[in-house]
C-alpha cells in the first residue's frame, strides 16, 4: 500500500514570511459555464511538499524541467532523527542505508499549522558523508535544509556539489523508519527554481 507523506496544498497553510502564500479558488462554476467547474492557483513553488531545483540558490545551475525523473524514484531510507536540533554526519554514522540512494530524514511529529520560528538543520558535512553512500536525493520534513534566517544556505550548496538533491516540506509524522520505496516526481514546469511534489513511499516487503 502506498502512503502519502505530501502536505495538503489548502488556503491558510503555512508559508515563507513575506512569500507569496497558497490561494486556491473556484474560478468558474458549473452554472457559469454551462459544464464544469474550473480552478485556478496561486503559490509560492516553495509552500508545502517541493522540490528545490539547484537554481534555487546557484543561477548557474539546473531548473526543474531539466532535472532526471529517475532521481525522485527508487529506493529510499526513512531515518528517524527526532530531537535532534542539527543532523550531523555522526548521528547519521549507525544508519543501515541498504544500498538506498534516497534518505528521508524525519525530524518532526507532524508539519506545523503555523511557520516554524526554528528549524533542525543539516550540517553541511552530511553531503559527504551521503555522497560517499550513493545517495542521491536527501528529503526533509521541514522547509528548509539551512537554518531559517541562513543567507549562505551552505547545507543546499554542499549537497548540490555532492551530487544531492533536495526534497522539502515532506510529512512523514506517521511513517516508521524503515526502507521503502519513493515515488515524488516535482512538477515539470520550465525554468523553474523549484516546484510542488506528491511524493508517496511503500514498505519495501524485503529488508
């Protein structure tokens, strides 16, 4: 069975101070056109469960569409990290990463109703340390890998020289850690510096 570990996109949900926050309405009814309902949106490609493009923070570097589809696919490791105000490469150290090439770090009970004021963060000697690994693809369930007010974001640029990319947002308050199976393809939106995901994992039956 696959579980969802997306965040609901709905009016009111928390979103970066100052960016532009989710808006979701009926544009035109059924009665208005005679034969649907037509929605329309407005959003922040960085509210909820995203994708971070490594153009996000590099203006070099690849946007969304240009992005490999096989990187948010496969196998992944679900580790539990709550309590950890700071995910080191040492506390990651006794992880059996069975050959996964995608961690999903679990650091929370749930996502916050409200935007968080602090974070857990990753330290940027985690890159290495996953790269070294195979891994791929790093996911977390806050919004962002670097402390909040974090102007250098070292976390986004040490795993984009490692070869790692970024998941966001995640909820994964009521998945164990464990070995699963990931499927969290972003939008394919061309030039984008991020984009929305839905992202689910499936026990894998083997460990």
């Amino acid at each position: 069975m696959w579980i969802d570990i997306t965040q609901t996109m709905q009016n009111g949900m928390p979103n970066w101070p100052g960016d532009t926050p989710f808006s979701f309405e009926v544009g035109y009814t059924k009665q208005q056109t005679g034969s649907v309902n037509i929605g329309r949106m407005t959003t922040s490609l960085h509210t909820g469960t995203h994708a971070d493009a490594p153009f996000h923070f590099n203006s070099e570097a690849e946007t969304i569409e240009q992005l490999d589809v096989n990187v948010y696919i496969g196998d992944c490791v679900i580790v539990d990290c709550i309590g950890q105000e700071r995910v080191t490469a040492q506390s990651l150290e006794p992880v059996d990463f069975r050959s996964a090439k995608r961690v999903l770090l679990k650091t929370i009970e749930q996502p916050s109703a409200a935007f968080p004021q602090t974070i857990p963060v990753i330290h940027p000697n985690v890159a290495p340390f996953l790269k070294e690994r195979g891994v791929i693809l790093l996911g977390i369930d806050n919004p962002s890998v670097d402390p909040l007010d974090s102007k250098e974001v070292l976390a986004h640029h040490k795993l984009y020289e490692h070869g790692i990319h970024i998941l966001e947002g995640l909820d994964l308050g009521h998945v164990q850690q464990g070995l699963y199976e990931l499927i969290a393809l972003p939008l394919k939106i061309a030039g984008a510096d991020g984009a929305p995901v839905r992202a689910v994992v499936r026990k894998k039956l083997i460990e």
